[in-house]
C-alpha cells in the first residue's frame, strides 16, 4: 500500500475469510472476521485483494455457492459491502479460481478460472462494471492457479499454474482491445508446484519490474522479472528461523512502497 503497510486476505483453517493489516513499524492489526452477504461469516474457496494507489483496497471472493463477488475497503477503514459480479451462467457453480490487479487510473481488472474457461471482466475508477469477456490464450491452459498483478504502464502481468509448469503473460487492455503476449512456460526447474504469486514494484523504487514467488516441493522460491522482460531466476528464500517453512503449500508476495518485498506462505 502507498503508507507502507502489507494487506493480508486469507481464508482460516473454519473455511472463512478474513483480513488483517501489516503495518511499517512491523506490527500487526491481527485478523478481523469479514461477514459475509447477509451472514456473519464469508465461507470462500478462493479469494484474491489488490491495493489501489490512493490507499483503498479491493477484494474479490467466490462464496460458497459458487459464485463471484466483490468488495472495497476504504482508507478509513470502512468496507463498501459486498456485490455479487457474477452468475451461474457465466462462470458455473463448480471450481473457480479469482485474481484481481489495481491499474494505475484506478481501475481494476478481475480474472476468472473456471467450468467454462478463463474469463475477465473490469471495474472502471468510478465503480462501473464491463461485461465478461474471454481469455484468449489462457482458455486453452487449462490453469490449475492463476494470480495477476497491475503494472505502471497499464498492463496486467499473469501467472499459471499448469500441471507442473509456471507460464507467464503480458496482458493489456485498451478500451476494447485486448493484447496478449501469449503465455511463455517459465522452465521451473522443481517438481510439485502448489501455487504462483506475483507483484508489480512500486514507483520510484524498480517501477515496472515485477517480483514472483512460488511454492513447490515444500519451499519457496522468488524470481525477478526486469523492465525490459529478462528474468533474473527462481532462487530459494532462506528458512525462517523457528517456523517450518519446509511445509509451505500457499504463497503470496507484494511489493512494499520502500523497494522492498513481503513474502507470506501458509504451511499444512
């Protein structure tokens, strides 16, 4: 977040959701229940929350009907309520994967794994919503994860999780026409990928590099990606000394408005 604080979303070991914040001294807010759409708990099987620039955060979640929804947090701390963004005859009721990415004019883009494809839809700056559209090249990866991140020049870089590859995009949206590198396999040197991360650097420290966390085989590994495309390659992170890091199965990273990164993992 611009203030220097880490948001975190996470989904507890009860199935529901909650929130906390990581603030620059190092303290934690601890987490705080987000009720859910007429409940007072949000049971969620994949959850995703971008940070906008000027403080605010989103969040997107898939309820326990299967369908999607959205929901914004202001800088007071006040969320907006939740909205549902989806419907059984876009996405289906079955398994589905969510990731957002904040934009820089403060629009956010939101992406859909699902029964019928690999799907986008946006959020403008004042709070209008496209309409569904599909992935071109995502559609035929059959992902198993999926995680995106906003960048400085208005595009979206995307992770997958195939199997046992990592596949990279570049993704950019202007008005209607959508731009697709074509998702590149990473060459992950590791066996038993678990889940894909990734976050754009925030300005004026490393603008427009992006930074990639992994976990397989129980470890995490970090990658950089540079402003001109090359990857730096997947190095180990070090073992947090007291915690069995070894057991890693989920993983996150963000970048921190000092240069720095934050990397959470989630053992079990």
């Amino acid at each position: 977040m611009p203030d220097g604080s880490t948001q975190i979303l996470g989904v507890g070991i009860d199935g529901n959701l909650y929130h906390e914040i990581h603030y620059p001294n190092g303290t934690h807010s601890g987490f705080h229940n987000l009720p859910g759409v007429g409940a007072t708990h949000f049971n969620s099987s994949s959850v995703a929350i971008a940070g906008l620039r000027d403080g605010t955060s989103q969040v997107v979640a898939v309820g326990n009907n299967g369908l999607v929804y959205w929901n914004g947090r202001y800088t007071n701390g006040a969320w907006t309520g939740w909205r549902q963004i989806t419907s059984a005859s876009q996405t289906g009721t079955g398994p589905i994967k969510v990731a957002i990415a904040a934009l820089p004019d403060g629009s956010t883009q939101v992406f859909f794994l699902c029964k019928y494809g690999s799907t986008f839809m946006t959020r403008s700056s004042s709070g209008a919503w496209s309409g569904m559209r599909s992935m071109g090249d995502l559609t035929s990866k059959h992902a198993e994860q999926l995680a995106a991140a906003g960048m400085p020049d208005g595009s979206t870089q995307l992770l997958i999780l195939q199997g046992e590859e990592v596949y990279h995009e570049v993704f950019k949206l202007t008005g209607n026409t959508k731009t697709e590198s074509g998702f590149a396999p990473m060459g992950v040197p590791y066996i038993n990928v678990t889940d894909v991360s990734i976050t754009a650097m925030m300005a004026p420290h490393q603008s427009g590099q992006s930074q990639i966390a992994i976990s397989t085989s129980g470890f995490v590994y970090h990658n950089v990606r540079n402003n001109d495309g090359h990857w730096k390659g997947f190095n180990s992170l070090a073992k947090v000394p007291g915690n069995n890091i070894n057991d890693t199965r989920e993983v996150a990273i963000a970048g921190r408005a000092n240069g720095t990164v934050e990397v959470l993992g989630t053992a079990g």
